[in-house]
C-alpha cells in the first residue's frame, strides 16, 4: 500500500508539482493531528507530568554572576551556565526580526501551537524518509522551543509524540500567561550556544564582544542562524557553512520585508567577523584576578548561605581596566625581551652581553634567539646532570617508574623523546613575571599580572609564589632602625663582618652583591640606597631580627619570617602582593590596610546591595603601624635608592624619563641572580614586580641582567611610562610624599668620631 502511494507521489513530482503532493497529504494529516490532539491534550492536561503553573511562572534558570573592573569594564563571569537577561527592547532589532523570520513567521497571529505548520513539518519528515527530496523538519513554535528550553527535565528532548504533546500543552500555558514580547524575550534569553553561553546576551559578548543590543544585521543572521545546529554552524569552526546558514537567516528576513534585496548582494558573500572571548577565567582581562575574585566570592557565598554559580549577581571590583591593560603590555614587551636576553646569554660558550651590553633589541634580532635551536643550547650541554634531574622530577618518569620499569630505562626512554625533551626545556628555561599594582590610601587593587601566560603557566607569581625578597625587604630593618630612634645618617663600616649563631655555631659572614666593600664609614641611608649587605648586617644586629619580622608583619607581610640575623637581606619567601602592601603602608604615612579586590556585590534580580567592603564587618580596619614622622623619615632614605647617582632604582629616571614624579622604592636580588625584584612608591600607586624562574635552578647567566635593576625595575618602569602618557592615568607630579620633620639624634661629636659608635 505504501510502495503504490509512493509511486503516486513520484508521477506527481515527474510534473515538478511536489508542493501539491505535500498539500494531498496535508489534508488528511490535518484532520487527524486536529481531532487527536483535542482529545489526546485533555488527556494529557489530567495525567501527564507537564510543568505546575508555578514552576511556569517561576522558572528555575542557572545565571552566572558578573565581575565587573571598577570602570565597568566586563571581568569574569562566574557560573556553570553562562547566562545574562536582558529586556526585550534591549536586544538588537536585527537579532528580534531575524530570529521571527527564521523560527516562526506566523509568531504573532498563533495562540502558541502552529497547526498547519506542525502538519506540514510531519508532511515533508514523512516523504523525507520515503526517499522523496524532503528534508526532516521541525514543526515547534517559538514558544514550544521556550517550553522546552525552561523546562527540559519535564518535557524532555527525545523524538516522540508524548514529548511534542507536552510541549504544546506547555506553550498553550505559556501564551495565557504571558504576551508575544515576553515569550521572545524569554526565547532569546534562555536559547542555548556553544562555549556555554545561554541566552543572546552571552551569545554575543562570547562571539563578537558585544552587547546584544549592538548587533549588526550579519552578527544577528549569524547568531540566529546557529540555533538550527551550533556546531555546524559555528562561524569559528566552519566559517563558511556559517555564511551559508546566515545567509538562509538573510533572505527569510527579506522575505518579511526586513531586509532589501540590494543589501543582502552586498553582504552575501563576506564572512562575519568574530571575536570570541569565552566566559572562562582565562579569557579574562585579568585572568589571575578574576581567578583571586572567585575564590574570594565563592567563600563569602557561603558564609552567606549564596551560591555565586547560579546567581545573577553583579561583583564590583577594584581593578582599572585601562591600568590592567597597560600593565599586560609592559609586562609582554619586557618580558619577551628579556627572554631573548637569557637564550641569548645561554646559547654558546662566549656570552653576547660582551658585544651588546644593555640593548636589548640587539638580543631579539641575533640568531642566538630568532633560532631556537640555539636557546640555552651551551647550558644544557654544561648541565647534563640537571637535565637528569628534571627528566626524573617529571610525571611521564613517574608514570614510567610506575609501571615497572627501572630508572635507568625510564631516564633513557624519556632521553629519545625529542618533543618531550624540547618540551621540559622550553618549560624549564622560560622567564616568568609577577606585577601589582595598589592604591596606598585605600588597598584597592588596580592591576595585577600573575604570569606571562595563563594557558602554559596557572601559577600565580603575585598572590601564590613565595620567593626570596633579597634587597626589597631590606627598608623594614632600616624602619625598625627608624622607629627606634636611629638617625639615618647614623655611621657603618662597609665592612665584611663575622657573626657567629650561639646556637649552632655556625657563623655568618655576608657580603655585598658585587663581593667587593670600600672600608669606608657611610650613613644608613647611603647603605641602603647602594643596597649594600654589609650595613644592613649590622643595622639588624643593632635591633635585634625579631623586631623587625613583628614590624614587617605589621606592615602587611603574611608569610613566616624567620627571625635570624639573614631575615635583613630577604632570606625568608614572601610573595609579591605581600611586599607590595607592606611598601602601601610606608607610602600611606605608616597607616597599614590590607588589598582590596572587592568593594559591592549587587543582586541583579532585586538591585539591593547584599555586600559592601565598607560595611564588612569582619574586614580589618586601617591602623598606624608607624608614626607619620618616622615613616617620612623611611621614605625619604628610599627616594635616595631612586634620585641619588648611585642609587640601584636610578634608572627610573634616567632609563623611562619619568622626572618630576616623588618616587621612593628598592630593587632586590637573590643570589644567583633567581629573583629580581622592583617595588616604587608614589602617594597615589605602589607598583611591583617580580622577574624570575618558575625552578630556582635556572637563572640569568651574567650579574648584570640578573639584578632586578635590570629586570623587574624594567616592567616597573615601562608601565609608568606607558601611564604618565594618558591623562586620565598619569599619576600626579603635585602629590608629594611628606618631608622628614626630625633632626639627627647623632650628636655632633658622634659624627666626628665613628670609631665610637663600632659595636664590636
């Protein structure tokens, strides 16, 4: 029976009539989908389990919240789905009248089921699968894709009558509760995408880093086109199936008369640009902020009884955006320059800093970088047994180990790996980077850069790594000096000294980062401006190692300090934010506040503030950890490390022009030149940097690159340069810090006679 209305059929397409064969069918179908579906509906209304009223009403939507910078900027969104609701009228016209024109023409004219076309779509999918040239269709209305799309663990999506019978009772509810407005403005903001974007909002700040309500007619095409097939159509991974798909969108809008004819021949044949920035962390501004920022906010969510995952929430942050920015790229640009610089310095025997010196784009064009073949290619070959120790440090070795083989195989096995090889030194040679930066005045945080690159490296070298401060630590000795009524020209010997520990009998004899000393008496703060070891040795014998790590710890240092005559020269690990909030207090006249990342969190659904750091009652209150005068006193010997000839942060000046500025900083290194350090003081900005290798092992060949004069004072500086030329960002040239208003408390006949004053 069914072969001979087939070959009915077939003699009717033979005359090209193949809209009339679907019409001879249609009638019947109608008839019986008609009369079925009043009964089967009744039934289905008494028995089946279709979304109450109130959970129609009430639908329960995952939201993520949003972090936002402090300038407004988009930072991070927070959810396992990412979704935004946005009102009807503030979605793109484009995007309203394409998706009409593609989905349902007739939305407005039905009551929520579209009979004719259910009947049609049923039509076409049955000749489809008779082998006639009818491709399956779908016969849902907007409004039947809405009660799916809310409410799928009810109605579900598999293909069956009992399923399409519950979705139509469930837009018919819909259409009594709602008008078409709010119907399409649900639809638009509920319809899942790819990258876990839910809703045309989400849709379009992932694809083309907009608003919904600025997309053009060819964004909106392209965004309604992938609701047929987001995979397929996805302009990212099939770009010109995405033209073709967008297209379809295109003409269906003109033939409502949206679109005209003579634009759509200019476009057609043009892929759509996008831009696609995913909701993930790691698409972020400030990837490893956002990351600090969720941590934050999941903890306080559930202090709160909140979960921040499926919330619409609005998180106001502390970072600027604009600062943010300028900091990646000062960050980027020093630090591939520096990276040429280390597989420079590493390739051959003979070092290029003999011929290059400082100039670092003479480094970038040598074949000893722009061929990585050549990159650390003399260390490694000075450093089998390192390279050894890295092979059996390594998962793949472990993983060998663990499957019985013996070392010496594993270690061989994983030495004829080329690419594993090529990829454990490009790991372990590769300079990384940690930049903050925080207004002193308040803790907010206004840039923070964890790391080069957060898709090769999560660890964040600002908040996570600890590392030796070497020099950097070396002004709360002086501070402690300060407080305790020490002048600044207070008189030591540059002078190798023996001080030996009681304890394990051991004795410590520090010298200067170049090994060399004068002999020469010099005040404090000239000591502490040419960073000299010598003198800070003696300074905390003076007073005493505990004092100054219960100081520093008072100044915002979290970390264990151990209280030993080394803590001076910056023995125990610290992290950067740590150093950098200590330094805030100095910068903010001695008053100490801890970092600020968050200030308001805001329910987006009622508008009320549930959290303001103003009225956080368990935040710690700001309090003088050192008086203004004794801080004033601190400050102004650091100014001497930035504006005297031999100061170690005179390059500020003289390397990035930035006179005029009151800076007042310290640069640091650790031996071997594995840490380099740089923090600068300004009233209104404290900025620091970190510049090293991830495994201590691995360092800058010469002296000279290795310092953090030469390294972390170099992103430091570039990104101040960078801001003093934008007018809204450029810190100001009038705000000064406070001059020192105490005299010496050496006596004149003290300064006269040094050798008076040599406690040993």
């Amino acid at each position: 029976m069914i072969a001979k209305y087939k070959n009915f059929l077939l003699r009717i397409f033979r005359k090209g009539d193949a809209a009339h064969a679907a019409f001879i069918l249609s009638i019947p179908a109608l008839a019986v989908i008609a009369g079925a579906l009043f009964l089967l509906t009744y039934m289905w209304i008494l028995s089946w389990d279709t979304p109450s009223l109130r959970e129609i009403e009430n639908p329960e939507l995952s939201y993520a919240s949003v972090a936002y910078t402090a300038d407004g900027v988009e930072l991070a969104r927070f959810g396992r789905q990412n979704r935004s609701w946005v009102p009807f009228d503030s979605i793109s016209i484009h995007a309203r009248q394409a998706l009409i024109a593609t989905e349902d023409h007739r939305f407005y004219n039905h009551w929520g089921v579209n009979l004719f076309r259910t009947a049609s779509a049923a039509t076409q999918s049955l000749l489809g699968k008779l082998g006639l040239p009818f491709d399956r269709q779908g016969g849902s209305t907007i409004t039947q894709q809405l009660a799916r799309n809310i409410y799928n663990e009810q109605i579900g999506f598999e293909v069956s009558v009992k399923r399409k019978l519950k979705e139509m009772v469930t837009a018919v509810r819909l259409e009594r509760l709602y008008s078409k407005d709010e119907i399409a403005e649900m639809y638009l903001n509920t319809v899942p995408f790819l990258y876990n974007a839910y809703g045309i909002e989400a849709a379009a700040r992932t694809y083309f880093g907009k608003a919904a309500s600025d997309l053009d007619i060819l964004e909106s095409a392209t965004l309604i086109g992938l609701l047929k097939g987001t995979y397929r159509y996805d302009p990212l991974r099939n770009p010109e199936r995405s033209r073709i798909r967008r297209n379809t969108v295109l003409r269906r809008m003109i033939s409502q008369e949206w679109l005209n004819k003579d634009t759509y021949e200019v476009v057609k044949d043009s892929l759509t640009t996008t831009r696609l920035r995913t909701a993930d962390v790691t698409q972020s501004i400030a990837p490893y902020f956002a990351e600090q920022v969720r941590q934050w906010a999941s903890e306080w969510g559930k202090e709160e009884g909140i979960d921040i995952y499926n919330s619409r929430l609005r998180i106001e942050t502390t970072l600027d955006s604009r600062m943010q920015s300028t900091a990646r790229s000062a960050v980027t640009g020093t630090l591939d320059g520096l990276q040429a610089v280390a597989n420079c310095e590493w390739s051959a025997a003979a070092s290029p800093r003999m011929r290059y010196g400082g100039e670092i784009p003479k480094y970038l064009t040598d074949p000893c970088h722009t061929d990585p073949d050549n990159h650390w290619a003399w260390f490694w070959e000075r450093n089998s047994a390192l390279l050894n120790a890295y092979i059996r440090e390594s998962a793949r070795y472990r993983s060998l180990r663990s499957e019985g083989k013996n070392g010496a195989d594993a270690l061989q096995e994983l030495k004829n790996d080329p690419a594993f090889i090529d990829s454990l030194k490009s790991t372990k040679s590769r300079l990384e980077n940690g930049f903050v930066a925080m207004d002193p005045t308040n803790g907010y945080v206004k840039a923070w850069v964890g790391g080069r690159d957060l898709s090769t490296d999560w660890y964040d070298h600002v908040s996570v790594a600890r590392r030796q401060p070497g020099s950097v630590f070396k002004p709360f000795t002086y501070a402690f000096a300060i407080d305790a009524n020490y002048s600044p020209e207070k008189l030591y010997m540059d002078s190798v000294f023996q001080y030996p520990n009681e304890v394990t009998g051991e004795v410590w004899s520090p010298q200067n980062f170049s090994d060399e000393t004068t002999g020469e008496w010099m005040p404090m703060r000239e000591g502490l401006a040419r960073s000299l070891n010598t003198i800070t040795a003696q300074v905390i014998h003076d007073i005493n190692p505990l004092n100054v790590a219960n100081l520093a710890k008072n100044m915002g240092i979290k970390s264990d300090l151990d209280p030993v005559l080394s803590l001076a020269l910056g023995t125990s690990e610290v992290t950067l934010l740590e150093s950098v909030n200590a330094y805030s207090t100095l910068a903010n006249r001695g008053i100490q506040t801890d970092p600020v990342m968050v200030t308001r969190i805001i329910n987006e659904e009622t508008g009320r503030i549930i959290y303001d750091y103003q009225q956080d009652p368990s935040r710690e209150h700001p309090r003088e950890v050192l008086s203004e005068e004794k801080t004033a006193v601190v400050i102004d010997m650091l100014r001497d490390v930035i504006n005297k000839s031999y100061g170690t942060g005179i390059r500020i000046r003289s390397g990035y022009g930035l006179y005029g500025y009151d800076f007042a900083g310290k640069t640091g290194t650790t031996q071997k030149g594995a840490d380099g350090w740089f923090v600068l003081m300004h009233p209104e900005l404290v900025t620091g940097a970190w510049v090293g290798f991830n495994d201590r092992r691995m360092n800058f060949r010469s002296s000279y690159w290795g310092q953090g004069a030469h390294n972390a004072l170099f992103v430091v500086g570039e990104f101040l340069q960078n801001l003093s030329e934008n007018e809204e960002l450029m810190l100001s040239i009038n705000n000064t810090f406070p001059s020192p208003s105490l005299r010496s408390e050496i006596s004149p006949q003290d300064q006269q006679s040094p050798e008076a004053r040599v406690n040993w």
